[in-house]
C-alpha cells in the first residue's frame, strides 16, 4: 500500500492532475461562497429599502388627521 502512494506521490504528472483537480473545486466553492454573499447583501439592500417606504408611509399617515385618514382609506377600499 505504502508503494502504491509513494508512486503516485512521485509521478509529477499525476500531481499535476490531483492539483489542477484540488484548484478546480476549491475555485468553485469560493465562487459558490461569493454569490451566497452577493445574494445576501442584495437581499438586505431590498429590505432596507422597503423598511424606509414603511417608514415614510407610517410618518405620512401619522401626520396625517384622523378624518383624513379614514377617508384616504374608505377611498381605497371602495376601489
């Protein structure tokens, strides 16, 4: 067994196979890893950017009398 490895081992060309081999997966899982990031930080920009509309609407509604706003609403609802 232990020759076995040792010939492998030895053989440069068969290194060579193992190592390009070894830096194909290892430059695809760095990939997969950088687009769950992507994915991620693109995800939290679209929340962050709906939690501001929330929040732009709750001040707007706020402001807002509460005759004006009943009536906003019985508007839309009767759409």
């Amino acid at each position: 067994m232990t020759a076995l490895l040792l010939s492998f081992l030895s053989n440069p060309t068969l290194l060579a196979i193992m190592a390009g081999i070894l830096g194909a997966l290892g430059w695809g899982f760095k990939q997969r890893l950088t687009g769950a990031r992507l994915e991620r930080e693109k995800h939290a920009a679209e929340e962050a950017k709906a939690r501001d509309i929330r929040d732009e609407v709750q001040n707007d509604v706020g402001a807002m009398p509460a005759d004006q706003v009943r009536a906003e609403l019985a508007r839309r609802a009767s759409k």
